[in-house]
C-alpha cells in the first residue's frame, strides 16, 4: 500500500514538473512556411505556423518510414477540450485543452494584430512582433517562453526577408537572389552547419535537392528539419 503510494506521489509530482517547450522546426523548401513545433506533454507535439496558428497535434509516429519525410504525427487518442461557440469570437472553436496543456489566445482587446493567435501553451507565454514593426516581420512569434525568434527585415536580401534569422541563440542563414536559382532562398546554415545543393547546372532531377549537409540537425536543444 505504501509503494503505491510513494508511485502515485511520484507520477503526480512528474506531471507537474513537465514544462511545455519549443522542441522542433520544419524549414520548409525556401523557409517561408516554416512549421514550429512544442512539445506539450511527454510524447504530444503541437505544431504551430510563424504567425501563431496551430495547424495539427499528435503522437510522432514512427521516424523509421523514411530518410526524406520527418516523422508523421500519429492521432492523439487522450483529452481534446474546444471553446465553445459562446466563447469569444477570437478564439471559439479552437481547441482549449490537449491532454493536461491548455492553451488561451489573443482577443480582439490586445489589438488587432494580435487576435486568435496563441497566447500561451500551459505555462509558456508566446509573444508577437505587432503592427509597429517592421512590414516583413509583423505578426510573427517574438518570443516562446525562454526562447527569442528574430527574422531578416525588408531591408535584407529579398530572398530571405521575412525568415527566421535566429532562435536563441541559434542563428540561420540563407541563399540570396544572386546565387544559382535552383537554391536561392534555401537554408545556408544552422549555427555552423553548411547546407549545400544540386544546382540548375547539375542533372535536372537533382536540382536543388540538398547535396551536403543533413535534413535533420540539432542545435540549442532545438530539433531543425530540413525539407526539400
């Protein structure tokens, strides 16, 4: 009786000392629809746009399928809780609660800017680049919890305006207008990772496909999946 006690004790302490935490991000082909991905309960991620809108959750399903494709999020089969139609209109529908992570979002009263993006997962705090800033920026994820996202400005290379420059202390770099048009725009490097491609002159079938470098790279405790 007592060691199920001392168990029951334990898994509720656990529980609670589970923090909510960036964990994964998916560079997309030329890096402006990168997915930002939390990790909300020990095995459920939550994935999120730049912009502050989740657009699917799950169990990561088995990363063995295959080398091009990250894993896929499997269905998450435990509590899913919705506002209700009542609720504010900035956020009614969206989900409330995945397993024992709630989520609350932005109203209409924090600027319009801001309304129906996610405002905290659990006890992280997700702030915005609002309307005051620079046009290429606006409305993008600031900070998540610890963790500061920054991106290049409209006065940076057209390429890479508007994508994500550093996370943490991570920082991101991209190919500009003036490199080869199979890969301008594509990642360049993740800290000091180097990422390399096939170019317009190689055989058409390789072109910009990555040539060096690997699709999954991990820096800042932060997992970075590049898509080709």
């Amino acid at each position: 009786m007592v060691r199920l006690f001392c168990i029951m004790i334990a898994t509720l302490l656990s529980s609670a000392a589970f923090t909510q935490r960036l964990a994964k991000i998916t560079i997309d082909n030329h890096g402006s629809s990168d997915i930002i991905s939390f990790l909300v309960d020990e095995t459920v991620y939550v994935n999120m746009t730049k912009d502050g809108n989740i657009t699917d959750w799950g169990i990561e399903g088995n990363t063995g399928r295959t080398t091009l494709y990250p894993g896929t999020l499997d269905k998450y089969m435990g509590k899913e809780e919705y506002y209700l139609a009542t609720d504010n209109e900035a956020y009614r529908g969206k989900v409330k609660y995945i397993g024992r992570t709630s989520f609350s979002y932005y109203t209409s009263d924090d600027g319009q800017s801001l309304k129906g993006k996610v405002k905290t997962i659990g006890t992280s705090f997700l702030d915005y680049y609002t309307s005051y800033d620079d046009p290429a920026i606006r409305g993008f994820l600031k900070t998540a919890g610890p963790v500061a996202f920054t991106y290049y400005r409209s006065i940076d290379n057209e390429a890479y305006k508007g994508k994500l420059k550093t996370v943490g202390s991570t920082a991101l770099t991209y190919y500009g207008s003036f490199d080869d048009k199979a890969y301008k725009g594509k990642i360049k490097n993740i800290d000091r990772a180097l990422f390399t491609y096939y170019s317009s002159y190689d055989r058409k079938e390789y072109s910009g496909i990555l040539k060096k470098g690997t699709q999954t790279f991990y820096s800042g405790g932060v997992q970075y999946f590049i898509k080709n």
